[in-house]
C-alpha cells in the first residue's frame, strides 16, 4: 500500500479520498485477523506488522481529517460507534 502526504491527499477528490480510507480499513483488518488467527504464533516475532497497523491507523486518520477539512463527511462504522461508547464508559 502506498502511502500519500497530506499534501497529496489534499488534491484528491472527496471520493478518492473516501476509497483510501475503504482500502487502509479493509488492510488494517487482514493484518488483524492474520495476528488473531489461533496458528497465529508469538506477536513479537512480527514487530513489522505491529508497526504497519500504527501506520495505518496514522494514515487512517489523516484521511479522514482531510475528508472532513475539504468538505466531505466520514460516516463512522458500527465499530468504530461501539469503540467510543466503550472508551467513554471508561472515562
């Protein structure tokens, strides 16, 4: 996955935008189930991988706070509404 500046995402349309948010969510996931998978054996022989989900999760961000900026709406997954009422009961 090729990873774009935040100036490069700033000339993007809104839906070119919304396709790379799709993308980092959709490779986030793989990584993720791959690490969760029970074959799956000792994480810290993967540091790599654990640092390829940071960057994404980075980048996840960024274009979703470029979205935003340029006009678009990002429409957050049930999960992603879950995460929050959760981390909010814990506050």
């Amino acid at each position: 996955m090729d990873f774009l500046t935040e100036e490069q995402l700033k000339v993007l349309s809104l839906e070119d935008i919304s396709k790379i948010i799709a993308n980092v969510k959709r490779a986030f996931s793989r990584i993720k189930n791959k690490m969760e998978a029970p074959l799956y054996d000792n994480i810290e022989k993967y540091p790599e991988r654990i640092e390829l989900l940071k960057r994404l999760r980075s980048y996840l961000e960024l274009a979703k706070n470029t979205l935003i900026e340029k006009g678009g709406k990002y429409q957050k997954s049930t999960l992603e509404v879950k995460d929050e009422q959760f981390n909010s009961t814990l506050e």
